[in-house]
C-alpha cells in the first residue's frame, strides 16, 4: 500500500509503471496485455499515458487491452458507454491499434451472451494473460462490476448492478431510472488470474470501503478484498482514500 500527497502524484507514478511495462516488454519482442478501468478514478493515470505518448514518445503499438467491463445493454455509440470512454480519454490520443483494443460488447443478444462472454475470458488467455491490471473500488467493493455475492472464481459474465452502484452512477446518466440494470463484467477469478494488479482509489467517500479491502475479511460481500489473496497487487491511494486505515 502506497499513500501520495494527491492522486495527480500517483496517477503519474502508476503511468510510469505502465512505461516501463511497455518498453521492458518492447525490448524483449513482446507484445504488452493491459487490463483497464473506466471510472473517474484512470482519468489522471491516462492523461499522463497520453502525455508520454506525445511528448516521449512512448508507443502503444505493441500493446493489447482489455476493458474490464461495459453497462448492458449499451451501445457502443452511446456517450454513456465505455467504449466511447476509452476512445476520449485514452485511445484517440493514442497510437494504439483499434484491433488490439477488446471491450465488452454490451450489445450482444442474451442468447449469446454466455458463448460471448466465453470467448472474451478465452481472447485474454489467448494473448498470454493480463500482464497489469488497473483497478478502481466501488462503494460497494466491486471491482469490474463484481458485485457483493461475486466469488472469487467467477469469470466474464453478466451481472446485475448494485443499487448503490447504479445510484453512484446516475448523475452521468441524467438520473438512476436511465442507469442499465446490467452489466458484463470480468470476473473475479479473471482479474486474479493477472500478473500483476494496480488498484487506485481516491478521496474520502472511498476510505471507509479501501479500509475494509485492505484489513477487512477476504469475504465475497466485499469483492475486493479477494485482492488480498493475489500475490503481486500495489494499492496506490492519495491521503484522503487512506484515512480509515
Ligand atoms: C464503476 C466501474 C469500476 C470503477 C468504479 C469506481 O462502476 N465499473 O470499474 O472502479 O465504478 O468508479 P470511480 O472511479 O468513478 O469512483
């Protein structure tokens, strides 16, 4: 567990984790598998990332993601998904390829659902597995949108939301009534099965549930404290998130 002045520090710290990821991977000629988060919380950590792509050149080029969640149903069109999320604020400023980007597809029908979600958790072992993962909390200690009640083996999959999460989502949404009820989401067994784990949280509202994570009892009522069975996770937090600690 890491504590920083403010978030702006350690956005830009876990940025340069990711840049060194990237160019000791780049050196060995491979190819570098990110797992990412939406949310408020990457906001900074990806503003940095596009920093290092302009003004140091840091290159995505050999770099595959894949997002750790998308509302459903949702259209990639709408300004609400995290497709468009992703594309504002990293991947149009970015010199990724569009065909090494993977985001749930919350327009799938709910027949194929499961055969899709499937395939996702496969494309991610087929590319070698998820080299760094980066994480937010929810309120209600999801991670992805692994709900309370998510076990610690659960896979891709459709999940319904938490109220609390919907609520938390709602003003973005122009109210809880235009919030999905559903979502697919990595699981918490796909999230455990990365090398190597960033999970981010900031400010206050996030002290009382990083506390629980953190020192609470590994327990699938608080989906992140499975966080304290893997063996490589940093927990960056900025003062006010590490308060209850
Ligand atoms: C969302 C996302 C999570 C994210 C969390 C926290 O619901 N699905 O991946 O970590 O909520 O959001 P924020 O970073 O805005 O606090």
């Amino acid at each position: 567990v890491r504590v920083f002045v403010d978030k702006e520090t350690a956005s830009k710290e876990a940025a340069s984790a990711i840049a060194q990821l990237i160019k000791t991977k780049n050196s060995k000629g491979e190819k570098t598998v990110l797992g990412l988060a939406t949310g408020s919380t990457p906001l900074q950590l990806y503003a940095e990332l596009i920093r290092l792509h302009k003004e140091e050149g840091l290159s995505f080029k050999n770099v595959i993601t894949f997002n750790l969640d998308e509302y459903y149903p949702m259209s990639p069109q709408s300004e609400h998904s995290y497709v468009h999320f992703m594309k504002e604020n990293l991947f149009n400023h970015i010199d990724i390829e569009m065909e090494n980007v993977n985001i749930p597809d919350g327009t799938i029908s709910k027949e194929e659902v499961n055969d899709y979600c499937a395939s996702y958790e496969k494309k991610i072992s087929e590319a070698g597995g998820i080299d760094l993962q980066l994480l937010g909390i929810g309120r209600t200690g999801h991670i992805g949108f692994n709900e309370p009640d998510s076990d610690w083996n659960t896979l891709t999959r459709i999940v319904t939301l938490d109220p609390l999460t919907r609520k938390d989502a709602a003003k973005g949404f122009g109210g809880i009534d235009n919030v999905p009820t559903e979502a697919i989401t990595m699981g918490v067994g796909s999230i455990l099965k990365s090398k190597k784990i960033i999970m981010m949280a900031w400010g206050e509202g996030k002290a009382s549930i990083v506390n629980e994570m953190i020192n609470g009892i590994v327990t699938d009522q608080v989906p992140a404290t499975y966080l304290q069975l893997h063996q490589n996770v940093a927990v960056y937090l900025d003062r006010e998130a590490s308060t209850a600690l």
